[in-house]
C-alpha cells in the first residue's frame, strides 16, 4: 500500500518533471526554498483568531509578514492570504459584497471567462443574475462602448474583469467612471495574471480603479496552490471580516509561508521573470502562426500575456490537439491554451520557444514518429531542470 503511492508519486515526477514540457498556463513550479516549507512542521498546526489554540506566536507573525510582503508586491492597502485557492477567493468576494438578485457582471464562459464565476458555480450559489461582458472575439476583449451601454441599462451591482482566457489587458480604465455611477462593486479575479501583475507587466487593476482583486498564487504567481485577495483599505475589511469563520477556518500556514517567500522572489525577480514570460508567448505566437497554426489575435500581436491561443473551434477538436501533443510529452489543455510560464521559470527564452514551436509543427502538422519528438523533448527538458528566478543558489 505505501510503495503504491510512493510509486505513484514518483512515476509521475519522472514523467511530468523530467520527460514533459509543461505549457499548461494554470500551472507553475515553485522554487526549492519554497517548496521545503511547504513541508515545514507549519502544516500540522492550527490557529484561530480567537486564539483558542497555544503555539501560534510565530505563525501570527507569518501571517503579519506575508500580509506586507502582499501589500508591497501588489501595491494594495490589504491583502490576506487565507483563502485556499483561488474559487475560495471568488468565493469570498461574492459573500462580501453580492445579494440574491443582484446582477454581476463578467466575461461569460463562452468567451472565455471562468466558468466557476457563472450559473453553474458561485453566481447559482448566491442566486445571482448573470450578464455577460459584450466580448469580441477577434480582439479577445470587452466591447467597451457595448459595455457602459449595457451598465447604463442594468446596474449591474458587480463587475468583475478577469477571465481564464486572457490575452490582453481588460479595459478597466474605460469602463470604471460608468459602474462606478451606479455603485457597483469592481472586481478584478487575476488568477491568470497575478505573477505579471507583480513584475509590473500588464495591467494594474487597484491602480486603474479595481476596488479588490483577488485569484490563484500558482498560474503565473509561482507560489504554492492557494489564494489571495488583495484591496483597497475599505473593501479589503469587509473581505477579511468574511473569510473567518465563514470561508476559510484552518488557513494551512505552510502554504502561507511558502507563499510568503515566493512572494519576496516575485519582489526581486518578478519584474524580469514577467517581461520573459510575455517574450516567449509572444515568440511562440508568431513561429507557431508561421507554421500555419490558427493562432489567435495575429493582428494585435498575438497576446501580451502567459497564454497562446490557438483556436479549434471548441473542446472536441482541442481534444484531438491536446492529446497528441500528450503522444509527445507536450503538455497543453483542450482550450487550446498554451502556457509560457512553467518553462519560462525553467530558463527557457525565445530560443526554446522556437524549438517547442518546431516539435508541435512536427507533431500536429508533420505527423512525425511520436518516440522520435518524445527524445526531442526530453533532452530539451534536461536542459532546463533548474528553476529561476529565486533565491535557490
Ligand atoms: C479566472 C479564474 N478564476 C478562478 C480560478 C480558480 O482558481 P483555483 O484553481 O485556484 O481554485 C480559475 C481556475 O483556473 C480561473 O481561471
């Protein structure tokens, strides 16, 4: 039974770690120093803010430290790390702040938002109407005047930008004045961009007029899996007041920790890390559209983020993509989403970018033999083993 799950586990680092180029943009790799205390003794103990429990002075100054290291990377009057993950932070947004019947808006599912946000997830949960964000395709990106038509018309008491496929920068700016008109609660979920909005590399939504954002610290952030809300001072307080003891209850202080310091590698090292990440998308956009792949967005650059998008027309026939790029021991998911984050925090540049275009072109498009490419692949992965970024060395 236990060689069972040790066999388990190490059959899948073998083959994930060692033999996989991993480009799903919802995953990253943290450090070693990172991933060491997450195995700290942190995660066998409790707190509560009642202090019912003894033992706790380090894990409040944990928390205290985690919450200013936050504050500073994201420029935010709050933060609070306590939600488990990244639903849980959405979670924690919409109890604060929505009632039965109000209106949110987002970007709908099928266009690429998060599809947790919508009927079937949080927004049935609370008994709240859906309106989705008029949304171009083509530019894979809010209508704007559409929009504050719309928010003229509904009084939508949430809009919440962010979604799961993001490519560029949602236009915040442009829409704040006329919600905020009606009084709405803005919301950005940054699950997806969270590590480029740390090193400054796409937009600032507090900055542009965001009340909260709030998402995953493990996509582009390359923290542990987890979330993190982030706000001003006003809607941060009403947040943290609901996470306990509603939400969250035990907050799992090793994951705290260890988003703590990966955190302070993003202070010194998100910057550079970022401005690669989007190179790389950007690099691996344009050879995988040179090859004839349906890369979206060609006319606006492709992207400006950690994912590149090729369009198939739908999950069935993303499927038969993803699954034989899986045939060679590239990673990707049926979106067709492909992710530069992971491999970016590999050491992998614009150079990589090209040969992984080349192994997909001859993948999907050549039809090669599969254990020929697999080689390929895995030599370029040994190549690329360490992390970066981090204070490891
Ligand atoms: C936009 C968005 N929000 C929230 C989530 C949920 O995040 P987590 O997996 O951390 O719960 C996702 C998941 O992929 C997402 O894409």
């Amino acid at each position: 039974m236990i060689d069972d799950i040790l066999s388990l586990v190490e059959q899948h680092e073998e083959w994930r770690v060692k033999q996989c180029l991993n480009l799903i943009p919802s995953e990253n790799v943290m450090s070693s120093a990172v991933l060491q205390l997450l195995s700290s003794d942190l995660g066998h103990r409790y707190t509560a803010r009642n202090h019912f429990y003894m033992g706790t002075s380090f894990i409040d100054e944990i928390e205290c430290y985690g919450e200013e290291v936050a504050k500073e990377v994201f420029g935010a009057e709050t933060a609070d790390l306590r939600p488990l993950s990244g639903h849980v932070a959405d979670l924690v947004y919409l109890a604060s702040f929505a009632k039965p019947e109000d209106v949110l808006m987002c970007v709908s599912p099928e266009d690429g938002g998060y599809p947790g946000m919508w009927k079937n997830g949080l927004a049935g949960l609370f008994d709240l109407k859906t309106s989705p964000f008029p949304f171009s395709k083509h530019n894979m990106n809010i209508e704007i005047e559409q929009a504050k038509e719309i928010i003229r018309s509904i009084k939508p008491r949430l809009v919440v930008f962010g979604a799961s496929l993001i490519t560029f920068p949602h236009p915040i700016k442009e829409l704040v004045g006329v919600a905020n008109e009606y009084g709405a609660h803005i919301g950005y979920d940054g699950s997806h961009v969270m590590g480029l909005i740390a090193g400054n590399q796409f937009q600032h939504p507090l900055r542009e007029g965001a009340h909260t954002m709030f998402g995953s610290t493990h996509k582009t952030l390359f923290g542990p899996q987890g979330g993190i809300i982030l706000a001003d001072k006003e809607h941060g307080e009403i947040m943290k007041e609901k996470i306990y003891p509603t939400l969250v209850d035990n907050a799992h202080w090793n994951r705290i920790a260890a988003l703590t310091l990966a955190l302070a590698e993003t202070r010194n090292f998100g910057g550079a890390y970022a401005k690669q990440v989007i190179s790389n998308s950007k690099t691996l956009a344009e050879a995988l559209y040179d090859y004839g792949f349906p890369v979206v967005c060609q006319h606006l650059g492709f992207t400006e983020s950690h994912q590149v998008i090729l369009d198939y027309g739908g999950f069935e026939q993303g499927r038969v993509i993803a699954e034989r790029l899986q045939s060679v021991n590239i990673i990707v998911d049926c979106g067709v989403r492909i992710g530069t984050c992971e491999v970016t925090r590999r050491g992998m540049k614009d150079e990589e970018m090209l040969k992984i275009a080349e192994m997909v072109k001859r993948t999907i498009r050549d039809e090669e033999q599969p254990e020929k490419i697999k080689k390929d692949v895995a030599r370029l992965c040994a190549d690329f083993r360490k992390v970066e970024y981090c204070f490891d060395d």
